[in-house]
C-alpha cells in the first residue's frame, strides 16, 4: 500500500458521529452513538487507499475511543487529538499544530492537509488560520451553513462523507503533479480554480 501524500485531519460530531443519536452516562462520556450515513464506508475506504488520518475535534478522550472501537473506525486513525488533552478548543491553533506534531509533520506540511469539519466557527475557521485547506461538511442542521465572515469561508463543501471519497483523490492527484513543480501551494491553488469554475 502506497502512503499518499493528502494528509486528512478529520473532525467527530456531525461530520462521523450523528450528534443527535449520543447516549451519555453520568460523567458525560458518549458511551455509545450512531454514524452519519457513509462515515464508516469513509474512513476505512481511506485508510485502507493509504492515506493518514488524524482525529481533531473537541470533546473528551474516552468519548472518542468508545465510539471509534464501537463502530470499528479506532484503528484506521494514525493520532487522535481531543480537546481534553490539550486543553484547548478550535478554532485555536494549539489542535492543529497537536496533530501535525503527533504525525512528524511540521508548517511546511500544512500545504498537503485538509481539514473536515461540520462547524464554520470552528473547524474551518481554525484550518483556514494556519493555511491549512478547510473541507466543510454541510449533512448536519444543527449548526450555521452560511460564513459569519471571510474567515469561516471553506475551500471546499461537502455533503455527506461519502463525497469526500472523490474530493480527496483528486486533490492527492493535485499534489503528486505539484510535486514536479517547486514552490506551490496545489491545494490552495486547486480551491481558487475550483471556485471560479
């Protein structure tokens, strides 16, 4: 299996997890919950295609670890970053820059990571700081679909997990081909030509 270039930092709640179906016990740890319809077929598709895959999203550790070992989804993650370790949220940095150091991974990495997320304030506005490609997932009606402002605009949306299957090959195949050419930044580039299209 060949390791892909794209590295995917993915968020939980309402972007794999359906945040309406959680159950949780007495010390609020989600003790079991549903999947959005794909999440499953999502994950293990891009694990086992070779890609790395990093958990970024708020909540607690134990949360996270019952309902990825629940639904068979725990080992397809390389690194998961949770807010109760580093004691901080998104959109700040410090959960990024977690799971890029938890890959090996440094700033010059950011180019080749996407992040996916269902939250405009958080995940994308916190990708977008650091120049990271922010991927929104719209599936959940839960929280806002329209930018507060330039900084929670996405550069790119998806609907359901499933589309992310195809949206991740064809900015991998963007990368490789960048690889020929010094000093670009293909995702980025990728986004401002898919959005004048």
């Amino acid at each position: 299996m060949n390791t892909k270039k794209l590295i995917i930092f993915l968020d939980s709640g309402d972007t794999l997890i359906d945040e309406s179906t959680e159950i949780r016990d007495d010390e609020d740890i989600v003790i079991r919950a549903e999947l959005v319809p794909g999440a499953d077929v999502t994950v293990k598709t891009l694990a086992e295609r070779g890609y790395t895959l990093a958990l970024v999203a708020d909540g607690n550790a134990q949360s996270f670890k019952n309902l990825f070992k629940q639904h068979g989804l725990y080992d397809c993650f390389t690194a998961m970053i949770n807010s109760e370790n580093i004691k901080a949220s998104k959109p700040s940095p410090r959960m990024f820059k977690a799971a890029v150091g938890a890959l090996d991974l440094s700033e010059a990495d950011y180019g080749r990571i996407i992040m996916v997320g269902n939250n405009l304030s958080r995940d994308i506005k916190g990708a977008n700081a650091l120049g990271i490609t922010s991927v929104f997932q719209d599936w959940t009606p839960r929280y806002p679909k329209a930018p507060a402002d330039e900084s929670e605009q996405p550069d790119y949306t998806i609907h359901e997990p499933l589309q992310l299957l195809e949206l991740v090959e064809r900015l991998n195949s963007r990368l490789e081909e960048a690889e020929l050419l010094p000093d670009t930044n293909a995702l980025a580039s990728a986004a401002r030509s898919d959005q004048s299209d």
